[in-house]
C-alpha cells in the first residue's frame, strides 16, 4: 500500500473511531487519546490528520451531514409535493434508525455550528432546487434557516416524546411549516412568487 494510500486508511479510521465515540458520550467525555486507542492508531495521527479534537468533530459532524444530504429526493419526474414528502420521510427514518446519532450530534451540535450551518445551508440549496427558488434571496434564505431550526426541533421533540405521532403526521407538519415559511417569505419580499409552489407542495 502507498503512503499516500495508508494515510487516507488511517484517517478513514480515526474519522469512524471518532464517530462512534462521539455518538455514546459528550464532546467533553471523549478525548483525544481515547479516539486513538479505539482507532488503533498513535495519539499523534488524531492530531496530524485533523488538527484538533475540534476539528475532527466537525470532520464527523459534516460526514453525517453530508449521509442526511443524499437522502434528498431531486428526480423532477416526481411531482414536487411527493418529492419533498419523501424527502423527509427519508430524512425522518434515518434518524429514528440512528437515534443516538440525532440526538447527540445532527440536533444538538456542539462548538462546530459553523461548519455544520454551512452543510445545512446546502440542504436548502437542494431545497430551493426542488422549489424553484433562489435560497439567494435574503427573503428566502432567512425563512429557509427558520424553517430548518423548526424541523430539527420537531424531530427532537419526536425522538425524545415515545413517538406521539407517526412519521405521516410529522411529514404532514413539516409541510404545513414549509408552506408558512415560505409565506413568511412573501411578507419579506412580495415580488417572490410562491403560489405555485404551495399549490403543488399542497398535493400528496
């Protein structure tokens, strides 16, 4: 194996060793040297390959982001309302699958927000591309950002409450918090046009 090719293997190690901690204790609990010993690799490697503890949690944070980032639907061969549902039935089952993961890390990040705004951000991105909206405009861009502290807060809520709903019920709120954000858009902005797209977001 090259060097270049055992470097990229022990970072690959360190990233999943890191994870997997991060997932069962709190960023506090969870040492440089414990990351190490679990990935099998030299205290010195955690530091080499990701600067920090820090660093490499928001390396681990971003992953994750990027995992929740794939479940998007984009296929413009299903219609827009069925597209964005499934969107987040998707994103709702991965973290009820991945519990421990939503509540300590995709929820409640800690001391990375900005790397990981930077990842939702991108979430709105594909959004707004399946909208046909521009998440550029100030207008849409703010209500978007309420939009997506909204749903984490709904998941979290759902994930801590025993399922009070089920993953229909909490789709069918997460729509019904879309369709207002994006008349609160409106408000901000009365040049945007966003009738049709609540018309279609609207159609199951």
């Amino acid at each position: 194996m090259s060097r270049a090719a055992t470097a990229a293997a022990t970072r690959e190690k360190v990233l999943a060793a890191a994870r997997e901690l991060f997932i069962t204790s709190s960023y506090d609990d969870v040492k440089a040297a414990d990351i190490a010993r679990a990935a099998g690799v030299a205290h010195g490697l955690v530091f080499h390959h990701f600067g920090s503890k820090q660093g490499l949690y928001r390396e681990v944070l971003c992953a994750i982001g990027r995992e929740v980032l794939d479940l998007h639907v984009s296929d413009p061969a299903v219609p827009l309302g069925k597209r964005i549902r499934q969107s987040h039935r998707a994103h709702l089952t991965y973290l009820l699958a991945h519990r421990d993961l939503a509540l300590n890390l995709v929820l409640r990040p800690w001391g990375a927000e900005e790397p990981f705004d930077r990842v939702r951000d991108d979430g709105n991105r594909k959004l707004c591309e399946n909208l046909g909206l521009d998440f550029e405009r100030p207008a849409v861009r703010a209500v978007l950002r309420m939009y997506t502290t909204a749903a984490d807060q709904l998941a979290r809520d759902h994930l801590l409450d025993a399922h009070p709903f089920d993953v229909d019920q909490v789709v069918e709120m997460l729509m019904t918090v879309l369709a207002g954000a994006l008349r609160a858009a409106r408000v901000a902005d009365p040049s945007l046009e966003v009738d049709r797209v609540l018309d279609e977001l609207a159609r199951p």
